[in-house]
C-alpha cells in the first residue's frame, strides 16, 4: 500500500463504483484505516532524530553546542529537533542514573505484591510515596504488582518489606533480593 494513499484512493474509486451494497462500510473502514496509517507515519522520527536520543539516552546533561558537533548539525538545529521531540512525547523528562559505584552499595528486591481489589488505585498511590520503590509494575498471575525496593542496607530493606506489607490493600508479598545484575539496557 502506497503511505500517501494514493493506490487507496484509487480502489476505493473502483470499489464505490461497483454498485455493491457493502461497498460504503468498506470505503469507510478503508479510510479509517488510511487516516490511522497517517497517524503513526507522523509518529515516527527520522533517522537524525534517532541519533539524537541515542546521545541524549547516553547523556542527557550534554550542552546544545556538543550535541551539534556530536552530529555535525547547528545549534539552532538541534534546539528545533529537541523542541518538537518534547513537544509530541517522545522526550517525556529527564532524569539521573546512579553511579555504578553507588548502584552495587545498595541492596534490591522485586517484590511481589497481592492487592485487594478494591484497594488497587490506593495502594498503587501508597507504594509511589515510598520513596525506595524505584518502579512498580501490574503484572498477570498470582500476585498482582512487582516493585522494586532499593535501600541503604539489609536492614532498611526489612523496615520497608514490613511497610508495605502494612499498607491497608496489601494481602501479602514475596520479596527476592537481587543478588547481581548480569545486564541492565
């Protein structure tokens, strides 16, 4: 299929033509279909763009001047494609990664976490005030939720274990301490 939608267009023509009863519920799932096609082709980024959130992922901190030499691109370039990259979504914020150094001092765990269901959304906003709740995924199965807990110490990690099990939509919770990450992207 053409992206412009020229060859729809065209058998759309020849279709509306035909005189065939259902041809009005095709024409418009077609065009539905070409409108939503137009949406993500929009959505994409190019190639540059691509390039630029690869050294913005690798160092957000990185001034406009040394992202347009780091990509042989002016100033004002960079500053556009970074503007339109905030302003659809793709940039969403920027944040700070820990050092490796003080990543490996700190002791991790998912946790497993079982919900009343009637209790989801307040646990949910519960946990996100815990600061040491570094993420908190919905997942499918026994349990409902998986946080992960990052704390200074053995210690802290069992006073945070016990406050959330404490929180009122929480049934129960199965912790496992992280003991090495092999790979992180």
């Amino acid at each position: 299929m053409n992206i412009n939608g020229g060859w729809l267009r065209i058998n759309l023509t020849l279709l509306y033509c035909s005189g065939s009863s259902h041809c009005s519920i095709i024409i418009a799932n077609l065009s539905n279909q070409s409108c939503n096609l137009t949406d993500e082709v929009v959505k994409m980024i190019s190639m540059e763009e691509e390039k630029l959130l690869a050294v913005l992922k690798h160092n957000a901190r990185a001034s406009i001047s040394d992202l347009a030499r780091m990509l042989d691109l002016s100033r004002s370039t960079v500053q556009t494609r970074i503007a339109k990259l905030e302003q659809s979504g793709v940039i969403k914020g920027y944040s700070v990664d820990y050092g490796e150094d003080y990543l490996a001092s700190l002791v991790s765990a998912h946790v497993s976490i079982k919900v009343r269901q009637k209790l989801t959304a307040k646990t949910n906003v519960e946990l996100k005030q815990i600061a040491q709740v570094s993420a908190l995924y919905a997942i499918s199965g026994e349990y409902d939720l998986i946080a992960i807990v990052q704390a200074q110490s053995t210690e802290q990690l069992s006073h945070i274990l016990d406050d959330i099990g404490n929180l009122d939509g929480v049934e129960r919770t199965n912790s496992s301490v992280i003991l090495e990450t092999k790979f992180k992207r």
